[in-house]
C-alpha cells in the first residue's frame, strides 16, 4: 500500500476471464478502507466481463429470458411458475429489461420493490423481491455477481392489524355440527373433510389430495405429499408436492380417526 495526497492507496493485478489483466486500485483514508474500495473495484471488473455466456454489459432481458427457459425455471411448483411469470411481465421486465446487467445494483432493484409498494400492493412487493432474489442467484451462477444485488432488499415494516380469523373454533364446529344435521351424502364428505382439516392442519388443496395409503388409521399418522391445483392446461389435477415443497406428518386425534374408520370401507379405499 501507498499514501498519495495523505490518502491511502491500495493495489493488485487481476485476470479477467478473456486473458487480459489489469491493474486495479483503490483509495481510502485508512488502510482497511482502500482495501475495501480495492475488493469493489474488483467485484466492479468482474460485473462487466463476467465469466459465463452472461456478461455484465448484456441486456437485463438477457437474464431474464435465460431465467425464464432453465430447467430450475420449468421445476418451479405451478403456481410459484405462474405467480413469478405474471409478476416479471408486469413489474421487473417493464422497469429493468433495457438496462445492462451490470446496472442492476441494489438500489435500483430496490426502487423497483419501494414502486410496487408505493401502489399499496404489498403481496406484490413480497413476490417481487422473491423474482429478483432468483434473478440475482441465476446471475451469481453465470459468474456475473460474486454477490446478489437483490439480497439486501427490503419491504416497509408490515402494520399489524386487528383482523379476526376467518374461521373461529366455535364456527368450525358449527360448520361441521350443520353438516352431520343435513345428512346427506356430500355434507357428510364435507364434515370428513373439515374434520381433516383441522385435526392436520392442511390446506384444502391438500386434504382434497390425500389418499389412503397416506393415513394410517392404526397409528393415526397422517402424511401430506401434495395438493390439488387447477391449470389453464391440465385442468384439476393432483402436484406431487406441497406448497412448501416439502412432505409433512401430522397425528390425527382419536376422535378424528374414529371418524375417518366409519368411511375407511372397501368402497371408499378404492375411489
């Protein structure tokens, strides 16, 4: 290191991905300084060259599009795939798809997030930064990053709101008391179902999806490895996975698995 005009200056060689080197500075008042401003500098060099097919002076849409045709992409659940899709062609492609990859910083990205927020949608905002987050990885992979610009983003405080729960424990067992008095045969699927519900915590998707070999009456584990989603291509269809991409296990109270045993006859395991 070397003091010039009472600063302290920093400074190293490095080779960028084409063979070439360069001879790389950085400035501060202390030691510990320079050498920071030495590192981004570094980082800096490494944005605009790149080290994969992705280079730093590319078009964001570049990015985007590269995104949009991986194999992560199409391994999406449906409705993250189509929840990002609508989220990228009304909010991020519009705002950064002209601009060089090596423009998107932090505080760009961020002005996008602040945007969608300032339009009061804040599940919008939330999914937004979720988009970004998977284009600042796909980036770091391509070598276009050594870090992602969209990991420091943030959303505004949420307000917490006194907001009754749209079901109490006192209307469910309404709910399911009104479908043992109806008695008919669908009011009386309706009450399994709510049932199941409450006793593992699915969502409905998810109950709606079970089938037996996933319940064990004799140990009263029930286990949830996907949901039933409904797709402009496929219609209703069973997605052997959840939402949290995850398989989960619940133990059924014994007044749940008395229920279900009334209904686990021959008839109904086979349907």
């Amino acid at each position: 290191m070397e003091r010039a005009g009472g600063r302290v200056q920093a400074m190293a060689r490095t080779r960028n991905p084409d063979g070439a080197q360069h001879k790389v500075t950085g400035t501060g008042a202390t030691k510990a300084a320079a050498r920071r401003a030495l590192l981004n500098r570094i980082d800096q060099l490494k944005v605009v060259h790149g080290t994969g097919s992705l280079r730093g002076d590319d078009p964001a849409e570049t990015l985007i599009s590269e995104r949009q045709n991986s194999t992560r992409w199409h391994d999406l659940a449906a409705g993250a795939h189509k929840s990002y899709a609508s989220n990228i062609n009304t909010h991020v492609r519009p705002a950064v798809a002209h601009l060089p990859v090596a423009d998107l910083t932090t505080p760009t990205l961020q002005r996008i997030v602040d945007e969608v927020v300032r339009d009061g949608d804040e599940g919008a905002a939330k999914t937004t930064r979720a988009v970004l987050m998977d284009l600042g990885n796909a980036g770091v992979r391509a070598g276009v990053w050594t870090h992602n610009p969209a990991r420091e983003l943030v959303l505004p405080r949420k307000v917490t709101k006194d907001v009754k729960p749209a079901l109490t424990a006192e209307d469910l067992a309404l709910l399911i008391s009104r479908c043992e008095t109806r008695g008919t045969a669908r009011a009386l699927q309706l009450r399994r179902l709510l049932i199941l519900m409450a006793a593992t915590r699915a969502r409905p998707g998810e109950a709606l999806s079970l089938e037996w070999e996933n319940i064990d009456l004799s140990t009263g584990v029930v286990k949830t490895t996907g949901t039933l989603i409904r797709t402009k291509d496929e219609g209703l269809h069973k997605q052997d996975k959840t939402k949290g991409e995850r398989v989960r296990r619940a133990l059924l109270p014994p007044a749940a698995i008395e229920e279900l045993s009334t209904w686990a006859t021959p008839a109904t395991r086979k349907g």
